[in-house]
C-alpha cells in the first residue's frame, strides 16, 4: 500500500511516457545499506511473506479476492489493494508495456479509486477473474515483482539503514510490515511503529541500542497494531492476521535473527518448513 502522493508522482511518469521501472531492479540512492537480504534470505522472506499472505510458499501472483476489510479488492503477491493505489501502480505499468490486456479497461476507475483511498467495489465487477487471467502473462508477474521492490524492499532496506539495523531477521520485520501497513504517515503504517518502537528502546541500534531490544520493541508493538488497528475498516481483519507476527517473534525467540534454513512457521494452523 503507498500514499496517494507517491501514486501520483509514477502515474505523472507513465503518463509522461516514461516508465515507473526498469526491467533491472533499482538500489535506493545513498550509502550501502547497512542490511540487505543475500539472494537466498530474499527468496526465503519472500516465501514466508507468501505464506502470510496467501498461505502457501509458492508466489500467487493470480489470487485476488474481495476481503471486505475497507481495500476494496485484494489480489497479487503482495496484496495489492484498490484503495491504497499499489493495485493501480500494477495496472498501469503492465498496461504500458502491453496496451491490450484484460485489466485495461478498469483503469479509470482504479485511478478515481486511489485517488479517493476508497473501498468502494463498484465498477470492479469481474476484476478478480481479469486478475486471475492476466497472471498466466510473465509480463505482469514481473511488474508484480518490480512494484513489490520499489514499493516496500527497497523503502524497508532505506529504513534498516537509517536505524543502523544489521540483522536479516530486522529486515525482514520491516519488509513484511510494509507490504501489510503500508510506508505512508498514518498511524498503523511502517513508520509510525518504527518510531514508537525507538522510542520505547530509547533510540536504536544507530544510537547504540541493542539490535535485540529494538526488534523485540518493534515487534510487540506491531502485534499490538495489528490486534486494535487504528482504522477501524481494516480492525477485525488486522486482528485475525496476528499469527505473522506471532511467527516472527518465535523466529526472534529462537535466536534465528540471521535467517539460517530450514525455519518453520505455523502462522495460521498449518506448519511449513522453509525455504521450499
């Protein structure tokens, strides 16, 4: 999910003419990061984020599903919403590089949707079955992969440098919380429970915090987000997700902030062993 003011600034490019992302992934601007996933431990957290959110380690780039929580419909591997305008990123990048596709024709409605940040699902009638149809296109599985970077890997690496974060475990707090709460300014997003967390630990590891203090901080503090969200449209939907992250905090309570396979995680009642 990105704010509204971010979904202008790509649409303003693809309108231009220009594209939103490249076929290579683009490394944020700025000093090396102090954290970031090997290509192993990125295809391990994108596996477990994949467990969270589809209940399944295998990438389902076709789900789509109307959850009734506020996002209009969610679908993708990340969740991709109507509401929160990641859904329209999507949409317009896949429809810039293949103009005839089975999801053009609802763009002007998901461009007056994002705009409003609404639930509404009028007008979307069949987009799930359309979504499902374009999925079976490599191209719109590697647009998929390239907004999940630009949107919330990329910001969640920018964030782990700037608290000094060093552990893949931290990284992949932040990553997973990004996808789901979403990096804008309100009060369940990524960066409000960064700061609560760095306030409760009295600074961070940038500061000279201990890394284990912090993430733990970070961690109840997302939980408690996730069981009385501050939107009471996402509440009871947020609260039945808690199991991710029950499953990162016994990742944490192992002592497994390294990320070294196998890891098992039984978020929701069914137990996986990964990486698969």
């Amino acid at each position: 999910m990105i704010s509204f003011v971010s979904r202008f600034v790509i649409c303003a490019f693809l309108v231009a003419g220009l594209p939103a992302c490249d076929d290579d992934t683009q490394e944020p601007d700025g000093e090396t990061p102090t954290v970031e996933f090997t290509e192993e431990q990125r295809e391990l957290a994108d596996q477990i984020i994949s467990v969270f959110e589809n209940n399944t380690p295998e990438i389902d780039y076709a789900y789509a599903e109307n959850l009734d929580d506020g996002r209009g419909i969610t679908a993708g591997r990340a969740g991709f919403t109507s509401a929160t305008g990641d859904m329209l990123l999507v949409v317009e990048s896949y429809t810039q590089r293949v103009p005839v596709n089975p999801l053009a024709g609802y763009l002007p409605r998901l461009r007056e949707l994002a705009e409003e940040e609404s639930g509404d699902v009028d007008g979307l009638e069949n987009l799930e079955d359309a979504w499902r149809t374009a999925a079976d296109d490599s191209v719109f599985r590697a647009v998929q992969d390239e907004v999940v970077d630009d949107e919330y890997y990329w910001p969640a690496v920018d964030h782990a440098a700037e608290l000094g974060l060093t552990f893949p475990l931290s990284l992949l707090n932040l990553y997973d919380t990004c996808i789901q709460h979403g990096d804008g300014d309100d009060p369940d997003g990524l960066p409000a429970i960064i700061s609560r967390a760095t306030a409760q630990a009295d600074g961070a590891p940038a500061d000279g915090v201990d890394e284990n203090d912090w993430l733990r901080a970070f961690m109840d503090i997302r939980r408690s987000v996730l069981l009385n969200a501050a939107d009471p449209d996402t509440r009871e939907e947020w609260a039945e997700s808690v199991g991710r992250a029950d499953a990162l905090i016994a990742i944490f309570e192992s002592g497994n902030v390294g990320l070294t396979p196998p890891i098992t995680i039984n978020p929701f009642g069914t137990e996986f062993a990964l990486p698969q």
